[in-house]
C-alpha cells in the first residue's frame, strides 16, 4: 500500500487573484500576497525567468512591475491587469498608453486594499473600476455602465473620453 503525503500548498495564505475576463486565462501575478491555482502562479519578485517559463497570456501586478516585465521582454497574448491600491493613484491615460504599446493586449485596472482585497475592477468597457466592496470616501460615478454593470464606478483615474482625446 502507497500512503500519500499531501504537502500543504503554501501559497494559500493569501488574497484570491481574480480575472476581469472570463474565462481566466493563464496570468502571472508580480506581487506576493496571492494564492496559486491551476491558471495563476505568483511571483513576488517581479518578471524573471520561472515568470517566462510558466509562459502566462496575461500578467497582473503594479504599474512599476509591468513596466520591468515589458522592459525584460514579456510576451502576452491575452491581457494586462493592472494593480493600483487603495489611498494612491490610479492609471493616468499615459500609464494605459504605455502599457499598450508595450504589450499590445488590453489593459485593466483593478483597485486593492488591505492584504490585496479587491474592491474594484474595470470591466472591458473602460470607464472606470466598477466597486465591489467598500473603497472608503472615494467619488463614485453612478451613471449606467456601457458594459451593463450597474455597480458604480471609480470617477479617479483614466476614462474612456480622455482615452479618446488621446488618440485624435
């Protein structure tokens, strides 16, 4: 008889990683303080060569470790989440812009608290992160979404017209 010793998953201490897009592609989180699952696999450090191998279609991460990831040669085909937390900025227009010409895949933002809570997530009409839990004394845009979500948004950060004043 083979007795099987199951060793506890030690990435399982943290926040739940979750995609903005369904289905969740294969996404390599450049932050600590998230689980591993089968699609989703951490790597606090940043962009390395365990990060290449694991061959994600989309990174999640601060704006600073995308950057690091586009600069050492990241190659994606699905996705870019961006993490922004709770008390800083959000993604200024020339963040999205820079981001784009870098990866060449939409970009999202999704707003994190304490312990990496997500409190808010930008859908794929980019008009704001749409609040999912409390974010404090922010300024919420309660008009309709174009993606039909009728959870209010976050007024900070990039919007869709500023977008398109971009790009006349």
């Amino acid at each position: 008889m083979t007795v099987r010793i199951r060793r506890p998953n030690r990435l399982q201490t943290g926040a739940r990683f979750v995609h903005p897009l369904e289905p969740a592609p294969r996404t390599a989180v450049l932050a600590g303080g998230f689980e591993e699952t089968k699609l989703v696999r951490v790597f606090p450090h940043g962009w390395n060569a365990d990060a290449a191998r694991f061959a994600p279609t989309s990174l999640a991460g601060p704006l600073e470790q995308l950057r690091r990831a586009a600069y050492l040669g990241a190659d994606l085909a699905h996705s870019v989440v961006a993490f922004t937390y709770q008390g800083g900025d959000g993604l200024t227009p020339a963040d999205r812009e820079s981001l784009w010409n870098a990866f060449g895949v939409p970009v999202f933002e999704e707003y994190l608290g304490r312990d990496n809570q997500l409190l808010a997530v930008e859908c794929d009409a980019h008009c704001g992160p749409h609040v999912i839990a409390d974010c404090g004394s922010l300024e919420l845009d309660h008009d309709p979404c174009a993606c039909g979500n009728e959870a209010p948004r976050l007024t900070r950060g990039a919007r869709i017209e500023e977008l398109l004043a971009l790009l006349a």
